[in-house]
C-alpha cells in the first residue's frame, strides 16, 4: 500500500471532492513522472480506480480508502464519506460530475494557495447549533454541500452556480468557478444565495466581523483566455452580464493554476496587498477621487491609472467605458503574463505597465 506523504494528500483531497479530475493530480507537488508512478501504484494497491464515461476522467476512492480515512480521522471525513451524499454515492450522470469537478479544481486552488478546507481545521460556520462566537482569523473554505447545510432556503435555490464560500479577516467570497467555457447564469438564484449569505453571515452570525453586508464575487478560470470570452462573449445578458453588472461591487477573476494559487494568497493578506500598492504608488501621483475615471493613481500626463493585478471586472469594466464615454487614455497596472488578454479586452486607449510575477512571488511569497 502506497504510504507517501504524496498518496495521503491526493487520497484526502479525492476524498472531500469525490471525484477529482484526472489531470488535476498533477497541480500536486512532485514530479509529472512522479505521479503518474504514485496514481499507478495507488491504483494496483486499490485505493483509487478511474471513472473514465462520456469524456470525463476522474479518481475515484475505493471502499479500502474510505474505511482507511475514516478510522485515521473520522471528524474530517464522516461528512464526505458516510450517507448518501454526493461525494460518497456519486450519481453517473455527467452533469452531476461536471459540477463536481468544478467544485474539486476549485478545493485544489484553495489547498495548494493554504487555504483551510477540512472540516477538522476550521470552525462549523453553517451550524446554528455551534458556538454562537466565531472570529475567522485565516482564511478558511466552505463547499457548496457545506454551506447547503445552513437550512432549507439553501436547498431552495436552483440552479445557482455557487461552488463555495471563501471567508478571511475582512470579508465573504462567493465562489464560482467557470472553467474554460462561459457558463448561463440564472441571475435570481445567485442573487438569491447572496441575500441568504448576507442575511446569515453579516446579520446573525458574525455581525461584528462583517457588518458591511458588502459580499464579493469570485470566480475562477482555466485560464486568462476566459477573462476575454467574458468582456466579449455573445450573449452578455444570460451569460457575461452576471459578471459584469452591479450584482456585486467586486467581482475578482483569477485562474486555477499557480497564478491563481499566488492571486488568491495575495487576495486574502490584504497587508501584502497595501505593500504591493505602495511600491507601485512609488513613480506615480496620488489619485484623484473626484475624477469621473475610476483611478488608484495618476501618471506624469494627468491620466488615470488602475491597478489591477487582482482583476475586478465590474471595476475594469467601468474603468474602460468611462475612458472611451470621455476621449481619455489611461494606464493599467498588472502582473506579466495578464497583460495579452487584458490589453484585447481593454482597447487601444489603454497602456499597461506590468509587474514581473517570478519576481514578485519570490519577493512577497518566498
């Protein structure tokens, strides 16, 4: 039996997903080689089998490493892998596993960025029977199964999208993850699942921590090229306007990869987040917040300048129109390996300065 510290992280991390995408194991630490030998090994030694239907592949745990998990920590696992639920009695169809997949590129986001996800590590949140004083100190993930917990208005909502809740010191994240296709959005229910969140998280539960009732969007993509589908996508009214529109003040898009895995560290230390603005705060001018340009600072000329390495896309948005509504240029601030799809979406009015990722990652997160 496959004892590595490799084989017990890609067993937990099937296990509170259910069915993990096949090709997400190599997101994992190691070697491409490496694993492939480990999935293999773990496979001959049944712990996991492929589940490999209408061209969807993903790892599955067999009865031997359920029993396994449960008798090594029965209070992280119970919830995944006892009843009939989800992740232990996974349904065939393959709507059923393409939200599960959904939900798993997003938890294996959350692990590889230290986000606390098993239920052992972080406080039960959606239990009104719980203690009634929580303070969130680290960031912490809940799954949509979890937060479905709360009480029957959640199991009300269909058809929402919602994949998680991601809470940190200072605020709610609604979690969404597109993958690599623009989704259809059914505006009343996600709209539906805030309220509940605000009213539950804001009002009853936390009200000293989150007293705003200002609850942010977050979504995740296979990558940049979906932030431009999303700016320029067809039909924008079932599909980008969810996005885009005043559903939520912020909207922040980021990848599931390891530009997203730094992103969302980034998202959630915002004093790393006041020491990156600083620095680039260095060459510029103050902003000016009577300008009818959205701005975080001006350049040399008197153009206005965003900032925008964590992509807000309402922001940008905004910041765009209001360039082209008033015959200005403006400037834009982001990491490398952004500004391609960023500078497609933004137009010709807009110039880009950008910051070395390696070398922010290193500096801020080495």
């Amino acid at each position: 039996m496959e004892n590595s510290r490799q084989a017990n992280e890609l067993t937990e991390l099937i296990a509170v997903s259910g069915e993990l995408p096949a090709d997400a194991v190599y997101r994992l630490g190691g070697g491409r080689h490496y694993k492939t030998k480990l999935v293999s090994n773990m496979k001959d030694s049944g712990l996991i089998h492929l589940e490999d239907k209408d061209g969807l592949r993903g790892y599955r745990l067999n009865f031997s490493a359920k029993k396994m998990l449960l008798k090594k920590n029965r209070d992280r696992f119970e919830f995944y892998l006892t009843g009939i639920t989800e992740t232990n009695r996974i349904k065939s169809d393959i709507t059923r596993r393409l939200r599960l997949h959904r939900i798993a590129d997003v938890i294996l986001t959350m692990y590889n960025a230290g986000i606390k996800l098993f239920r052992d590590e972080k406080p039960d949140v959606f239990n009104p029977g719980e203690d009634s004083f929580i303070e969130v100190t680290d960031p912490l993930f809940y799954t949509s199964r979890e937060f479905k917990e709360l009480n029957h208005d959640m199991v009300k909502v269909k058809n929402a999208r919602a994949v998680g809740i991601l809470l940190n010191e200072k605020e709610i994240y609604i979690v969404y993850n597109t993958e690599n296709y623009n989704m259809k959005w059914d505006y009343k229910s996600e709209i539906s699942v805030k309220a509940i969140m605000e009213q539950y998280l804001c009002r009853t539960r936390m009200p000293n921590q989150y007293p705003s009732f200002q609850i942010t969007g977050l979504v995740f993509g296979n990558s940049m090229d979906m932030l431009y589908q999303i700016f320029t996508g067809g039909d924008k009214l079932k599909r980008s306007y969810f996005l885009l529109n005043k559903a939520f003040e912020k909207f922040i898009y980021l990848t599931n990869d390891k530009y997203g895995e730094t992103g969302l560290k980034l998202l959630c230390d915002s004093e790393k987040q006041y020491r990156l603005n600083a620095i680039l705060s260095g060459p510029l001018c103050g902003p000016d917040r009577g300008m009818l340009i959205e701005n975080d600072a001006l350049d040399k000329n008197g153009n206005p300048v965003l900032f925008s390495y964590l992509i807000d896309m309402p922001r940008l948005s905004r910041f765009v129109t209001a360039l082209n509504m008033h015959d200005r240029n403006g400037g834009i601030v982001c990491f490398d390996f952004q500004e391609a799809i960023l500078s497609k979406c933004c137009g010709e009015r807009v110039y880009f300065d950008t910051i070395n990722f390696a070398r922010f990652k290193e500096r801020f997160f080495e």
